[in-house]
C-alpha cells in the first residue's frame, strides 16, 4: 500500500467513526425527548445540563453579574443561579449563549482532534474545566458525584488511551456538547412554561422579547447554524 492509499484508508476510517458519532448524537436528541431514554442516557443527560448551564452563568459574570450558583439535579434537570442587573439584551446574550455556547465550545473540541497534541490539551482542558467548576459553582450533590467522574475519565483517556481512541473522545464529547440543547426540543421551540406555578420563559422566548422576532424564529435559526458549525467543524477534524 503506498502512501496516498493509506492516507486515503486513514480518512476514510475517521469518516467512519464520525459517522457513527453523528449517529449516537441523533439516538441521543431522540432518546431525550422521552422520560425513559433521559434515565437510560442518564451521564450523557447530566453532562449536557452541566454544558447548558455553565454557558448562561459565564456569560451572565462576563457581562457584570455574579454567577453564584449551579445546581443539577439527579432526573437531569438543573439550573445556574447569577445575581446583578441585566438589561434586555444582555438577558437576551445570556439566553442565546445557554443555547450555542455548549456549540461553540463542542466544536472547539471536533477541531483539536485533527492533531494529537490538540486532542489530548483539549481532554485536559475539558477535565479541568469540570473540576474546576464543580469546585466554585455546583451546589449539588449529582453535581459533585458525576462531573469529577467525567473529568477523571477525559484526563484518563488523554494520559493512557491510544491516539485513535482519544481522537474518537474528544469527537464525541464535542458532538454531544454541540447537541446538548435539544435535550429538550419542545423547551427550544415554546415561548416558556409553567414552573412552581409561575410562568418561565424559554432561552428563545427571552431572545424574542428582546430582539422582537419570535420565540421559533430563533430556535429555527439556532438549529441551522448549530448544524453548520458541527458539520464545518468535523470536516476540518477530518484533515488529519
């Protein structure tokens, strides 16, 4: 086999696995809209509320308030606690950062997978920033028993596992970031809901009361840039 043809089989084997990834994802959002395959999918479900939640309460303390608090719960559901004023747009910039923060930062993670030093500091990094927030921010006890696990397992995999292996974490942890926010679809496509009897509004129902279009507008636009950032991003971590 001479060098093109094994470069060739390399890509083809990364497309592969990314296709797999890609497909997991989908069972994921599937599996999320109902009550059973949130419990069966239970870490993954965690993970994405600690991913959600982390990007409203750093937004919110990049913007001047202070984020005091993040609480998950067992049954996946969870919420970031940040105290200080913010004006329209800026509660509109922490509602849209819940929603493509997690994307953002996800497909940071696809992308350092096209090298192998960049997928190991990205593990590091992912481990640590778990670590570290469950230290300053999560005031809950599922809080503090899954995301030290998770952050174990990225510095694990990125100190032991093989190169293909940690390429295939990082890919995967990135995609299930980046999808994160369709754990509950219904939630990105409703102006809000009741909770504790009083009414809520949604991430994109504050974007709507603040930039005026409405609620689906947003979520609409939402879902076509979080496709085109993971699909752009997985074909740049598919130069390898």
């Amino acid at each position: 086999m001479g060098i093109l043809d094994a470069e060739d089989e390399v890509k083809r084997s990364i497309q592969r696995e990314q296709s797999s990834i890609l497909a997991f994802a989908v069972l994921t959002i599937l599996a999320w809209q109902t009550q059973t395959g949130t419990m069966l999918l239970l870490p993954f479900t965690l993970l994405s509320t600690w991913w959600h939640e982390m990007a409203h309460g750093l937004t919110a303390a990049a913007l001047g308030a202070e984020f005091e608090r993040l609480v998950i719960y067992a049954n996946g559901s969870g919420y970031a606690v940040y105290s200080g004023r913010l004006w329209g747009i800026e509660q509109a910039l922490v509602a849209a950062a819940g929603l493509l923060g997690p994307t953002l930062a996800g497909c940071a993670l696809i992308i350092a997978a096209r090298s192998r030093w960049a997928t190991r500091w990205a593990l590091f990094a992912l481990g640590a920033a778990l670590l570290a927030s469950t230290i300053i921010w999560v005031r809950s006890l599922t809080g503090w028993l899954v995301l030290p696990a998770f952050a174990l397992a990225a510095f694990y995999i990125a100190l032991r596992d093989k190169a293909k292996w940690q390429r295939i974490a990082v890919e995967f942890l990135g995609v299930q970031g980046a999808v994160s926010v369709y754990q509950d679809i219904g939630y990105l496509f409703s102006p809000g809901g009741n909770v504790g009897g009083s009414t809520v509004p949604s991430d994109t129902g504050q974007i709507a009361a603040a930039l005026f279009l409405p609620y689906w507008f947003w979520g609409g636009l939402i879902t076509v840039a979080i496709v085109l950032m993971v699909w752009k991003s997985l074909r740049i971590a598919s130069r390898n």
